[in-house]
C-alpha cells in the first residue's frame, strides 16, 4: 500500500534527520566506526520515527532506512546505465521513487567498492616452514596433492 501524503512527509523529515547523522551512512568517516556515536545516533532517530510508527524498534527502523538505500540504490543504477547508454537526453531514465532526491546525498556512498582477489595462497607446513602448494584456485573435481 502507498504511503498518505502525511506519511510521505514525515518520512522525508527521517530522511533528512538521516543525513544528519553521518555516523551512520557516511563510511569514510571516522565516527562511522564509532558503535556508541552510532547508537545513540539511532536512538535519536528512533524518537523522531515513532512519533508515526509508535511500536517502532530500533531493528524496524534499520529495516526501513535499508530498505530505501537499497530502492534508492536500485533506482540510481538505473539512472547511471541509462546516461553511460549513449542515449539523448530525453532517453535519460527518469526516477520513479518519490524518495530518490531526497536520499541524493548517499550518491557517493553508493559506488561499489574496487573488487579484491579473493584467490588465497595455500601451503603446507614443512619442518617449520610455509612451502607454497599451489597458488591458484582449484577447478572443480582437482584435487591437491601433498608431498
């Protein structure tokens, strides 16, 4: 069921309560690390959320604010394709979620992180020593022989 009007206001004014705690969104930032700077962060946000949803808990309220970062991050997807498509301007994908501008200022967060190898070198310990074994990944159906 869509939200009211009235609805969608007060969620607006989460949001915006929202990006005022960096603590909780903003990850390059060192009070991000800080869990009691975050927590009181969302114990201050979870008065201000149910003033509407008064059974609120504090895992509701973490449910809703991902569940928007991950529509927001779903629609901006679409967004970003649809501008590198080489399409015209009037091609340009148009968000849809009545949310999308005002969680704009989580663009950033939202790049993906550079992949890392997740290819671990194994080895065999030898009298005392690491002996590399093989530092590939195995296929399927290989099987690693020791010596």
């Amino acid at each position: 069921m869509a939200p009211s009007k009235e609805e969608k206001k007060f969620i607006l004014e989460v949001i915006e309560m929202y990006h005022g705690f960096p603590e909780l969104w903003k990850v390059k930032s060192k009070e991000y690390s800080d869990r009691e700077k975050k927590e009181a962060a969302y114990d201050t946000l979870l008065l201000k959320y149910k003033e509407w949803y008064t059974e609120a808990t504090k895992d509701d309220l973490k449910k809703k604010l991902n569940a928007m970062r991950t529509s927001f991050r779903r629609e901006l997807k679409k967004l970003n394709d649809s501008q590198k498509s080489g399409a015209g301007a009037g091609d340009v994908y148009e968000p849809s979620l009545w949310f999308f501008d005002a969680l704009l200022f989580l663009r950033d967060q939202e790049t993906p992180a550079p992949s890392q190898s997740t290819i671990v070198e194994e080895s065999q310990e030898v009298s005392g020593s690491q002996t590399p074994l093989r530092s590939t990944p195995l296929c399927h159906g290989t099987r690693l022989r020791h010596y």
